[in-house]
C-alpha cells in the first residue's frame, strides 16, 4: 500500500541540543532549526522549527545520511556519529544527532600579595606554563597569569601548572587542580604564588646611642 511503501522508504529524526549528555533525545531538550541533513548524493532537507527533519522516497540500498554544520553556534559540537549509514527498507528509519554545548576553563596564576590564597583582581599575574588534559585533550598554554581555553567537550579535566617555569624566587604549595565541565559549562582555576622574601641583618657594636649608626664596628663571629 502507499502507506507502507511510504513507512519503508522514508528517514526521519531530530538535531538536537544534548542538555544531560545521554546521547538521546528527552523531552524538553531544544531542537536546533535550519539544520541541513543531507544525503550520499548532495541532496539535503533542513531541519523544521523543531529541529525535527523527514526526508522521503529514499531508494532501497545504503544510505548515508549526515548533519551539516551550516547555521550551527560555534560553540555547539558534534556528540553524535555522522554520517550514518542506514540500508532501506529494513534498516533503522529514525537517525538522530546530538549537539553538546562546549564548554571553557578560565585560569589565573597570581602573585598572592595578601597570602590570602584568593585572586581579587589586583593581584599581579605570574608567568608559567600550563597543562590542560581531559575528555581528549591534551593542550599546553605558556599562560602570563591568566588563561583560558575554549571548545572543550563535557567531561573532567586537570590543570597542572610547571612549578619549574615560574620566574626566580617565586614557588606555589598547590600545582594541581581537577574540574568538571558539562554541557556549556564554564569553569575556573586559581593558582597562588608566593615570592620569597630575603632578611638583611647588620650586627655591630653600639654605643647606645641608637641603631646602626654610620661610624659604628661591624661585630663579626656573632651566631644568627
């Protein structure tokens, strides 16, 4: 019958924004509109307001279907295979494609004036170098006291910063942090560091007229 030869020959889902990271799609989930899904041969449809497409009169054999990334934010990613293969008539006739919301990670290495262990904004920045890994990544990043990095899939990442590539005279307690990123997240790492400080001590011999007069003898042997 018509219908059934129309159930048989058709592909349909959604291009959708993954909010929970599941893989599917769940009901409140926002569909992506003016998607283009498109064909082995070129052809394409675009996805309704919905973010739902149908693509109809497909010839029996293997198809590969994709998503295009035209009219997508950038800071959407792929979550999902593409292209997809699917053999009609008794293949799979639902292909759906998630989208993820990137997410970022801000830094900031500081010179902790105030052993505060907390950045306020006017603490100076400390150069050094810094490792992201995580979900896939591997990124090095010769930071100048802030840093940030961007397009990050949803997963836990750690950021270790090289305690030999601080300037001289310049040493931190904590060279680690772990942060979790979901779908669009962002988040943020402080690094304190502490410039050692130096004690200049003159010992000489008073004459009780006060402290370290200009005429006064240096007294040497003196234990410290």
């Amino acid at each position: 019958s018509p219908m059934s030869w129309f159930s048989r020959s058709a592909v349909e889902g959604i291009v959708f924004v993954d909010e929970n990271g599941n893989g599917r799609w769940d009901t409140g989930e926002r569909g992506l509109a003016g998607v283009p899904v498109q064909l082995e041969d070129g052809s394409s449809v675009m996805t309704d307001a919905n973010g739902r497409y149908q693509i109809k009169g497909l010839n029996d054999g293997l198809h590969r279907i994709a998503v295009g990334r035209e009219n997508l934010p950038a800071n959407l990613r792929l979550a999902s295979a593409s292209p997809v293969a699917v053999r009609m008539p008794e293949g799979a006739r639902t292909v759906s494609f998630a989208f993820v919301g990137t997410g970022m990670i801000h830094g900031m290495i500081f010179n902790d004036l105030t052993f505060s262990r907390r950045f306020t904004g006017s603490e100076p920045g400390i150069a050094a170098d810094v490792l992201i890994e995580g979900a896939g990544v591997r990124r090095q990043i010769a930071a100048n006291g802030s840093f940030s990095v961007s397009g990050l899939a949803p997963g836990r990442y750690r950021i270790t910063v090289d305690p030999l590539s601080l300037p001289a005279s310049y040493v931190m307690e904590r060279t680690e942090a772990e942060v979790e990123i979901g779908a669009g997240d962002s988040a943020t790492a402080q690094f304190p560091v502490v410039a050692l400080r130096a004690v200049s001590i003159v010992a000489c011999l008073g004459r009780g007229t006060g402290v370290g007069d200009a005429d006064e003898r240096a007294a040497a042997g003196l234990r410290v």
